[in-house]
C-alpha cells in the first residue's frame, strides 16, 4: 500500500494559467466539506507563483479552505 507524502501546489505556471490553482482551491473547498483532513505525515505546499494568482484566490473565497488543510 503506497502513502501519499507530499501534497504541493506550486508552479510559475500558474500566473499564465491560474484555472490549475482555482480548480485546486475548489479540490480543497470540496475536501473542507466532506470533512477531510490532511494527516499529520503530508507535507502540504503552496507557492501559486504570483501575487496576483493568490489574490484569484481570496477574491473567490478559496484561500480559507486551503488554510484549513494547512497549505
């Protein structure tokens, strides 16, 4: 049986193609209300590339989710 150990979203691509990141705070969205959690053993990763893709973030109300699984 294979673990997952790291969880990472990051890449410079993003700010070209910030849907990638969106659709990674839905994912995380989704994941907050089905009650899912990170585990303790996941190294959680986020570097969205830039400014302004973190700001797509909060402008949709996503960035609470991936607080909340420790990103």
């Amino acid at each position: 049986m294979a673990a997952v150990v790291i969880a990472a979203i990051t890449s410079c691509t993003n700010t070209s193609n910030p849907s990638v990141l969106m659709a990674a705070g839905l994912l995380a969205k989704k994941a907050v209300t089905l009650g899912l959690k990170r585990q303790p053993w996941v190294k959680a990763s986020l570097a969205p590339g830039s400014k302004v893709v973190s700001d797509y973030l909060a402008q949709a109300k996503l960035t609470p989710y991936l607080d909340e699984l420790v990103f």
